[in-house]
C-alpha cells in the first residue's frame, strides 16, 4: 500500500471528528480535497473505511484497524520528529495538548507567552471534557495532559503547578453579597447550579459539605463553568467557581464572590503524563515554562476578591493554606 503521511493525518481527523466537514476547517483545507483524499487512501486499501447511516458516518472494521494504525504511525512520526529536535537543541516543531474544558480562562495566556518565547513551536491544543482527556492521557496522545482532579491508582507522573482558588459566588445583588464570615450551613439553604457528577469543582464542594455532615440536592446540573457563570448572573442560583474565570465579570459588578466560612478552596491545577514517558525537549521545556511562570496569575485572580466583604477569603487565598485535598 503506497498512502502518504498526509492522507493518514486527513483518515485520522476526519475519523476523530466523523465529520469531513470539521476535519477540513481544522486542517484548512476544502472538503472536496479531504474527500479526495480519503478515496485515495481506500483505493490504496482495497475497502471501505467508512460507512454512511443517515446524516452520520461511521468506520467500518477495516476503517477502524486502519485507525488504529494511523494513530501509531502518527505518534511514532511525532515522536521522531520531537527526538530530532532534541538532538538538534532546538526548542522547535510539535507539542501535543489536552486540558480540561475549565482551563480555558487561563491555559491560551501561558502557551501565547511560550510562543512569543519559541515561535517554532507547533502547538495543537485540544480542549475537552474530564473524562476524554483521562482517555486521552492512558492512550498517551499526548506530549502531557493538564486537568485539576487527577485520576486514581494507575502509574502517572504529576506536576502541580497552578492554584485553583474556588469561591461561591451570587449575583450582585443577591442578600448575601456583602455579608462577612456566612455560615455554611445557612449558605447551603439557597439554590445551586453544580457541575456534572465526576467535575473536580464539583467533588471538592462535595468533600466540603460531607466534612461538616451537609448536603445539597443541585437546582440545575450544567455542563461547564460559563453556563453556571451566566446562570448565576441571571439569578437562577449560586455556584461554585475558579477565580480564574472571574476577572471580567468581578470587574464590572455583575457577580459577587461571598465571605464564606471554609472558603475558598485551594486545590491545584496538574501536568500530567504517563510514569516513564520520555518528554521532547519541546514538551519538556514547556512543562518547566508553566511550573515557573504560571505562579503570578494567582495573584492577578486575586483581585476578584476586593471587596470588603471578601477581606478574609482574600487573605486566605493568599497565605499559605495547604490545598483542598485531591
């Protein structure tokens, strides 16, 4: 079979995504010249790799070995690619990334600084949920993964770097905004939007609560940080939230972060990769970046809590009070 690298990495996106549409936009390409491709690659085959039902495609036994395949010559070509480098010195060439969907708010800051630093560098930076980038880090897809609540048992090395401050938060308006040192007992009596079940936000209030024998039924479940954030602004209830995805909206008064007795909770944000894994000089250089520089973000999140009625969660947040468990 005589395919090219370039239709693997065509087969392989148009395969993730099962969408020749979205595998085009994200290899800037037009979808005719996928489709175009991805023929060739089956012509090259000898059978189908993909099946349609309906709207949806789907891979057929043989598209999903040659899947398989793909994934492994691609890595390996990475792999090569990164050894290279290294032997050349040069900071330069791939950097492959998953992070958890709630690193948005600070994530792009520190890589965009990394590649003003190391303009060479080709970063792919894949934002997903919890559970796929646990997938993601035991395929070892990636250079390393970065996520708050680390997975359980298995043979990972871990790289604590940046605190995740979380503090409840209502509208502005709200009777408690303004109030000092509320008791967490009279707080749990409002309504609250949560994150889904296996959030790492969500199991650190969780662990909060069943330490002081408290529990509380969620007004609404929602899938991500912003719905809870705008939730809460329209008044639908409290959230829990990282001072990170705050600074606008603390800026301008529509969210107010409250004087809570236990908060808030320091838990910390972790690069994460399989035990053994041999980083490239890229991955490794840009591992150290974060563990260096990502600290001063802390306190420009910090100045969410400048109000009054905050002065104590302020200093909290800023001594040195260990970590919220993990």
């Amino acid at each position: 079979m005589h395919f090219t690298l370039q239709q693997l990495k065509l087969f392989e996106s148009v395969a993730r995504h099962k969408s020749y549409t979205r595998a085009a936009e994200e290899l800037h390409l037009t979808q005719p010249a996928v489709s175009i491709q991805i023929k060739r690659l089956e012509e090259q085959v000898g059978m189908p790799l993909f099946e349609k039902v309906g709207k949806k495609i789907f891979l057929t036994p043989t598209g999903d070995a040659t899947y398989q395949a793909a994934l492994d010559i691609l890595q390996r070509v990475s792999e090569l690619k990164g050894q290279v480098e290294t032997l050349k010195g040069e900071v330069r060439g791939p950097l492959q990334l998953a992070v958890v969907t709630s690193t948005k708010y600070f994530f792009p800051h520190l890589l965009g600084l990394f590649l003003k630093k190391y303009p060479a560098v080709e970063p792919r930076l894949i934002f997903t949920n919890r559970a796929r980038v646990v997938e993601r880090l035991m395929d070892n897809e990636d250079d390393f993964v970065v996520m708050g609540q680390t997975p359980e048992g298995g043979h990972f090395t871990k790289h604590p770097f940046l605190e995740n401050i979380l503090v409840a938060v209502a509208p502005a308006d709200h009777p408690l905004a303004g109030r000092r040192k509320i008791p967490l007992e009279e707080l749990v009596r409002e309504r609250f939007l949560e994150r889904e079940t296996g959030s790492g936000t969500r199991a650190a209030f969780d662990r909060l609560l069943h330490d002081h024998g408290l529990r509380i039924e969620p007004y609404m479940e929602l899938g991500s940080a912003e719905a809870i954030k705008q939730g809460v602004i329209a008044g639908l209830g409290l959230g829990i939230l990282s001072l990170h995805s705050l600074h606008l909206e603390c800026s301008n008064g529509k969210l107010a972060v409250l004087d809570v007795e236990g908060f808030p909770l320091k838990r910390r944000w972790h690069a994460v990769h399989l035990e053994g894994k041999t980083l490239s000089l890229t991955a490794r250089t840009f591992l150290e970046f974060i563990l260096a520089e990502s600290g001063q973000l802390v306190g420009n999140d910090c100045n969410c809590l400048r109000a009054d009625s905050a002065n104590d969660a302020l200093k909290m947040a800023t001594t040195n009070r260990p970590p919220a468990r993990e």
